[in-house]
C-alpha cells in the first residue's frame, strides 16, 4: 500500500473528485439515489458526495490489488472504477482552483476503487463541524468495475 494524498479537500457544493488530468467531463447524475450511493462514477472519473460542505479530510491509497472489504470499520462503502488514460489523476472540491488542486500518479489503464465513509453520525446540528473521513483505495483493474455500494449508511 502507497499513499498518495493524505489532506484535507473543500468539498463545496458536498461534492470533492478524482479524475483523469486530461479529461475534465465529470459524471453529472445527480438523482437521489446516486446522492445516497454518495458516490458516481464516470468514464474517467468519480465524484463522492460528502456529509459537509466543509474542508474534509480525505486519504488516497494505491494497492497491488482489490483489497477485502472492511465494513465493520465504516459507516459506507462504495466500489467503482474509471480508465485514466493519463495515469494522473486530480483531487480537488467542486470550485478549487485545479491548478492549485493534488495530482496522484498511478498506472494508466482501468482503476479500481473503493471509497469507505465513516464518522458520518458525528455531525454537529449545523453540519460544519464533525469527525467524518472519507478514504478512497484505487488498485489496477483489467476493466473498469460497474458502481456496487457494498455497505449504505442510514444516515442517507
């Protein structure tokens, strides 16, 4: 396991991404139910929607291969996967200034991904503050995986 960005995100609009460097076009579902999978998948990218509308801390791992899933130690899971092409990859809010925004260097090809949610019952009453941390696994794929959540939080 490497880790590739380990920080803090402003996910304004509740929304941070990771995409392909060279493709900018996000995936622009936003019906309830892909908000309550709170993650959305693209060709060449994903946008997870997070319980604030905060800076959030956010961690970036890479791994050798799809790792066992850990339920019990989030509130929500979600696989996926995207194609970077590039093998760059940008994690930015939805109104960062890209050019400011991480870039992660990973394989290019099919990516695998999990993004693990926890501390989403920690929310102050003014949903600014909480201990809510969002963790995003990628691993090579030989094919991009279609969106599973493997765990849904109650908390939608």
């Amino acid at each position: 396991m490497r880790t590739l960005y380990e920080g803090e995100i402003f996910a304004d609009y509740f929304q941070i991404y990771l995409r392909d460097e060279d493709h900018a076009e996000l995936p622009e579902d936003y019906s309830d139910e892909s908000i309550a999978r709170r993650v959305v998948a693209g060709a060449h990218g994903i946008v997870v929607h997070t319980a604030r509308n905060m800076s959030v801390p956010v961690r970036v791992e890479w791994l050798d291969q799809r790792p066992a899933p850990d339920i019990d130690a989030f509130d929500h899971v979600a696989d996926a996967g995207f194609s970077s092409p590039t093998g760059r990859l940008v994690l930015a809010g939805m109104t960062d200034d890209e050019a400011t925004a991480p870039r992660l260097a990973v394989p290019a090809g099919p990516i695998g991904l999990r993004v693990s949610f926890s501390g989403l019952d920690t929310l102050s009453d003014d949903g600014l503050d909480g201990a809510d941390r969002y963790l995003v696994q990628l691993w090579p794929e030989s094919e991009c995986p279609p969106l599973l959540v493997l765990k849904a939080s109650p908390l939608g």
